[in-house]
C-alpha cells in the first residue's frame, strides 16, 4: 500500500492481531493493531509524523515593565 509516497504494509498474525509497517526515508517503523482499520490509521499517523517538519512552538518574549514609584501618576 501506499500513502503520501511511503510505502506501508498490514498483515494479520498468527495470534489474530495486525501488525503494520511503514518504511520512511531508509528507516522501518512497526507496531501492532487491533484490526485492520487501526493498522492502516496507524502506519499513516507514522508516516504523517515522520514527514511533517520538526514544529516549534514559539512564544512571544515576555516584556517587564519597570516598577512605577506610588503616587507618580
């Protein structure tokens, strides 16, 4: 199967349980599922993690404000 350009598999094991694999830019990632649908939904969230860009979340720099004296206002 394919998905995104990747390469992924899902096999059903001996003991009834899936099993899937995906093959992202030269590495193996596997695991197993409860069913099929599961499988598919899994091997695609590994693909999708392996090529979304590595996200920062940013925050806006904290300012601090001079005390003000009392009764300056």
């Amino acid at each position: 199967m394919e998905y995104r350009g990747k390469q992924y598999g899902v096999i059903l094991t001996i003991g009834g349980k899936w099993k899937w694999s995906a093959e992202i830019e030269g590495q193996y990632r596997s695991g197993m599922a409860v069913s099929r649908p599961a499988g598919i939904k899994a091997a695609e969230r590994a693909i999708d993690k392996a090529l979304a860009p590595n996200k920062k979340h940013l925050r806006p720099p904290v300012t601090v404000r001079p005390p003000t004296e009392a009764g300056s206002q």
